[in-house]
C-alpha cells in the first residue's frame, strides 16, 4: 500500500485555493495584458501618409510622390533623378525656410517639399562673325541668364542668340529675360539682320521722328513722338485708324516683324482706350488727367467669362487700374499727352458642384487662379459638425473651404470639378461628462519614476515612454519658488529635467447657447507674460498671439479644431475708454464673464470658490505662482486691463478678482477659455 504524501496533498491543496481566491484577478490581469498587446501591435502597424512635392517646371505645377511610414519610424528617402537638377533637402514649406531632418519619427499625415538646386553648365557664344563682350557664360540650370552688353556687326542689328534648332535663346536686347533650360554646356549663335528704313506716317501730327532703322527679328529704337491738338498719341500702327499690330505706344517698343520696310501709321484718341479683349458693351475711350481720379467708366461683358478689371497689359499682366466692379484703384499716372490703350482681363468661368452629402448638391462658378466665392453656411446635421469642402470624400484631398465655410484656395484646375461635404461625428471630437468637455490634450502631470526610466525621443521637447505607450513632454524646471512641489508631493528641483504626461483638457461648461457651448480650462494649463511690452491692451498681446497660434494647434488636432468656433469678442481699452472688438478662437475670459451668475460664480469679484483653479505639475515646473495655503491654486489672467496702459486683471487662489499685475508678469497662470459647436 503507498504511503500517504502530506506535503504533496497540502499543496496542492493550498495551490487550488489559492487559485480560487484570485481566480477573478488573475482574468482582469490577462484581459488588460491581452489589450495592451493589442494596442501596442496596433500602434506599430498604424502608418501615416507623408507627401513629398517637386516643382514640375516643364507642366509649371507640383508633382509628389506618397510614402507610407509606420508611427515612430523616420522616413528612408531617396531623391528623385532630375536632369539638371542636384538634390538639395527636404523641407516644411515651399519657399525652403524650414528644413525637415530626416531622422525625426513620423507621427502624423505629413507634407514635405524637395528642394532642387540647377547645376552649373557652361554656354559659348559664337558671335557668326561680330563681336562680343565674352566668348562663354556660366549658366544655371532653369535660372534667368545673365545680363550682358549684345555684340556688334559693322552693316547689321543683332537679333539675338538662338541655338542650332533656332530657337531663340536670347533676346537682342540680353537683358537677362530668358531661362537656361538645356541641360548640357551649349553653343549657341548670334543671328544679324539686314538694316530697313521704316517710315511713320503721322496722320496729321506734327514733330517727332519721320522714319526709324529697324531689322528683322530686332527690338525697335526709341523716338520721338508727334503732338496734334485736341487729341492724344496712342501709338504707332501697321494700319491707319488704330488697326493692325501696334509696334509703339506708351513706354512701349515692338520686334519688327517684316522682312520688307512697311509704313507705320500714327494713331490719335482720348487719353484712355478700353480695349476689351473679345468682350462688347461698357465705356470705349475716357480722358483723364495726369494725377487726378480716373474717370467713371461701365465694365464689358462676355458669355461664358468673368470680367476681372482692366490692367496695362494683356492677360492682366502689368498694373490693374480699375477692379472687376470698374471701382478705379488708382490715380491716372501716365504723361496725359498720351493716349494709352487698358486691357480687359476675362476669368473663365467653370461651374463647380458641391455635393453636401445630405442629399443636395450646390453649383457655384470660380475661376481659375483666384479665391473661391462666397457659398451658403447654414449646413446641419444631427450630430456632426461640418469641416471643410474637401477634392475628395472623407476630408481626403485638397480642402478649399474650411469648417467656416471660408475659401482657403485658389481654384487652380483648368476645368470645373466636384467637392465633398466633410462630416465629422461630435462623439469623435469630444465627450461631455457631469458639466466638462474632454477635448484636446497638453502637459500636465509629473511622470512616474517608471515612465520616465522608459523614455525614449520623439521631436523637440516631445518623448514617448515605453512604459505606458504615454506622450510627455520634457521641462527643465524654474519654480516660483524653490519651497514648491508637484501633485505628487515630491519637492520641485531648479534646474532640473522633467517630463509631463501630455493628458487630455478638461474644459468646464460655463454656458450653452444657440448650439454652442462656453468652456474655460479646469486648471490652470500653462504660465505666461500677458504681453511681453507691458502694454495691457488685449488685441495686440503677445498671449493672444501665442493661444490662437501655439496652443491652438499643438493641443487640438484637425477634427478638434473644427469644433472650436472663431468668436466676436468685446473688449475694452481701459486707457482710452475705448470698447473694439476682436476675432478669436482661444482667448482669456474678461472680468465681466467671471462674475456672472449665469456662468456659475458669483455676481461679485470677492473670493469664490467657483473661480478658483488649481495648478498643474506643468505649469509649476515653468513658473506658475502657487498658493502652499491654498491646496495648489494660482492666480490667472483675465483679458480685461484696468485704470492704466500696463495692467491687466487677474483672479486670485482664492477665487478674488483682483485689480492687476504688469502686463509682463512671469508668474501668472493662464485658464483658456473657447466656444465649442455643439451642433
């Protein structure tokens, strides 16, 4: 018979009951285990768009290439070949200030633009039997040439520099009006014409120049113009009564054009001529006076175009005298001894469809190159806010209307199109929760010990730990006062580095009305000068600069900025005793908002509770004045200035609104306070 085991049959004993007791543990363990794995298999795997534009000189549009990125990865990019072209970087915006460091983790949609310097070719100018300042030229690919003396023929007129396909590669004036696009070192050959003796007809004007030297292909010579009473010169025709090419008018000088002398014929009128460009209708000829207002004139019209004002030039190049509603934008400024011809510029006119994706559709006209019109903003529907007229559905594309229905781009096709309503759901954007809104995220909490031993870089000042998949964001410390501690009683250490774990904003409900709601944050966020030239006046501050700006797009994401509605604020110059208005999305609230009832505080400015606010870790460790007596409150910044130029109202730790600190105090805290669409 086997002997019995006591030890063995104990444990197993106790294992079972053990097992019992925590068996309800151990499943919320493995359960929380099993999600962090998930959400960590997610994050990796997660990949964001990042679009990489190169100017297309040959189409004179940006072309781009997509690359897809896993969150936290750094983007491997190989430069396009180009012919003519040596790769120069990657940069934030278009015009090349901001460049992009290709180490640095992608962590959202990203736009990026390549940089393309042109090489250097080297240009020999055959001269064809003249003779020239310089035999070769250093070009830049895709550059203007340079500026240069033309050469000389003893018997001929240069007509320019052309390349062995004749094209012309510069004009025969060289002055540097030309782009280098061959992309090799080149010859290329002066071209001379023969001398013709061009005479000008008057047309029963007196002085002025009776013939002029001209050649084919060159750049006529400056005259002098004739003179007839009661009428102006408007310039030098190939037929009479203004008919023909024009090779002279005002400021103007024509190539000469035929291979055989031919008359020019002067031709006389009012000081302005309407040229319309294909248009009927609307004023023909005006006279106006040098320096006065120009004259009243009616605006063409043409089937199928948009009249855009009339401009010096042809194809609205050169100055716009009047608008596209014939209003004069200038005084007439050109020698009224002249008569001078004014361009019609017409628009295109495209229809564009609209579609809200709410079961209609809208047809509005653009034009090409210029902002898109006004469009109806009264869209609704239940539960979702409207963002933007996107190229695409799904806030995918180009955007050319924003989430106030403002135009943000140019129509930029040759041709109408269609847009598409972006939706977005309110429950995507924020939550409401026992009279708070959760939106948007910032610093806030000291990190854990743990947290911080798994930290690992981001960008700038951002890192991500390792420990809890958390966002923080790194400080090096300037306490108020060395005596201060974080939340978590731990004393705060000059100098030294701390990370905050960026958390989402807790907004208190002040109102709701008229499908928005008023919110100011439940803590004290941040600290900073109210402006930083002691000046309280609220619309120049350099803290309303800074919250409709840097804060406004480092706490919210895109879908949470559409939900924040740009306000008509009134404010008061307490100086002059003057009330302006000012359009924000974020902005401190006025003392007037802080003792109003209807917003839960009491109707006078002594110390309440209600409007006290405690500090965050984050605002401490910058500097944040808070009250040791007072469980971790501070003091913030209202916009409201008081009897001088250099205060502005504060409310205290214990809920009192008191008179001011200097504009440019360190110390005080600021609670942002913003409208946010509840419909």
């Amino acid at each position: 018979m086997d002997s019995f085991n006591w030890t063995e049959t104990l444990s197993k004993r106790v294992i079972g009951e053990t097992f019992k007791r925590y068996k309800k543990l151990l499943t919320v363990l493995l359960v929380i285990l099993f999600f962090v794995l998930f959400i960590t298999t997610a994050s990796a795997s997660l990949k964001y768009p990042v679009r990489v534009y190169y100017f297309d000189y040959e189409n004179n549009r940006y072309e781009y290439d997509t690359y897809y990125i896993k969150l936290g990865r750094t983007l491997n990019y190989k430069a396009r070949e180009r012919e003519g072209f040596v790769f120069d970087g990657l940069y934030y915006d278009n015009r090349f200030n901001e460049e992009f460091n290709e180490m640095t983790p992608i962590l959202t949609d990203t736009h990026l633009f390549a940089k393309y310097i042109g090489k250097e070719y080297t240009v020999t100018l055959d001269h064809n039997g003249g003779v020239g300042p310089q035999d070769t030229i250093k070009v830049l690919y895709k550059k203007p040439l340079p500026e240069l003396p033309p050469p000389e023929r003893q018997g001929y007129l240069f007509a320019g520099y052309f390349d062995s396909q004749g094209n012309r590669i510069y004009s025969d004036l060289m002055k540097g009006d030309s782009v280098w696009n061959i992309a090799r070192d080149s010859t290329i050959y002066a071209r001379w014409a023969e001398p013709q003796t061009i005479p000008l007809d008057k047309q029963g004007g007196e002085g002025g120049d009776d013939f002029v030297i001209g050649g084919l292909g060159v750049t006529l010579p400056e005259i002098e113009y004739p003179a007839k009473a009661g009428v102006k010169f408007n310039g030098y025709y190939s037929e009479p009564d203004g008919k023909g090419t024009r090779y002279y008018a005002y400021g103007e000088r024509g190539v000469w054009d035929q291979s055989q002398p031919k008359t020019l014929y002067a031709y006389w009128a009012k000081t302005i001529i309407f040229d319309k460009q294909g248009g009927t209708g609307g004023t023909d000829s005006a006279d106006a006076e040098r320096y006065k207002d120009l004259p009243a004139a009616e605006a063409p019209q043409k089937d199928g175009y948009t009249f855009d004002g009339y401009y010096s030039k042809p194809n609205g190049k050169g100055k716009q005298y009047y608008s596209k509603d014939m209003a004069p934008l200038t005084q007439w400024d050109i020698d009224d001894t002249f008569s001078v011809t004014l361009f019609a510029n017409w628009l295109r006119n495209y229809t564009v469809t609209l579609q809200t994706e709410i079961g209609e559709s809208i047809n509005i006209t653009v034009n090409k190159d210029r902002d898109m019109p006004a469009i109806p903003n009264n869209l609704s529907r239940p539960g979702y806010l409207f963002g933007g007229y996107y190229s695409l559905r799904d806030g995918k594309g180009v955007p050319y209307y924003d989430a106030t229905y403002k135009g943000i781009k140019k129509w930029n096709l040759d041709d109408g199109g269609t847009l598409y309503a972006y939706w977005v759901a309110i429950n995507s954007i924020y939550t409401r929760s026992q009279g708070y809104i959760i939106m948007g995220e910032y610093p806030q909490t000291i990190a854990t010990p743990e947290a911080v031993s798994a930290m690992r870089h981001l960008f700038g000042d951002y890192y991500i730990s390792d420990y809890d998949g958390a966002r923080y964001f790194k400080v090096y410390s300037n306490p108020y006062e060395s005596v201060y501690k974080f939340s978590n009683n731990e004393p705060i250490v000059r100098g030294r580095e701390y990370y905050f774990k960026v958390e989402p904003i807790r907004w208190k409900i002040l109102k709701e009305e008229g499908g928005r709601i008023y919110v100011i944050s439940e803590k004290i966020l941040d600290v900073k000068q109210f402006n930083t030239n002691a000046n309280n006046n609220w619309e120049k501050s350099t803290l309303r600069e800074w919250l409709n700006n840097t804060f406004y797009y480092n706490a919210f994401t895109a879908n949470e900025r559409i939900a924040i509605a740009e306000t008509q604020l009134e404010n008061r110059y307490v100086l002059l005793d003057l009330t302006y208005q000012t359009r924000d999305c974020i902005f401190l609230p006025s003392y007037e908002d802080m003792i109003n009832p209807g917003h839960g505080f009491e109707a006078n400015d002594g110390p309440s509770p209600a409007r006290a606010a405690e500090t965050t870790d984050f605002a401490r460790a910058k500097g944040a004045w808070t009250g040791l007596r007072y469980a971790g409150k501070g003091y913030y910044w209202l916009r409201t200035g008081i009897f001088n130029n250099s205060s502005a109202r504060v409310v205290f730790a214990d809920g009192n609104v008191y008179n001011g600190y200097h504009a440019n105090n360190k110390d005080t805290g600021i609670r942002p306070a913003m409208y946010i669409k509840a419909s």
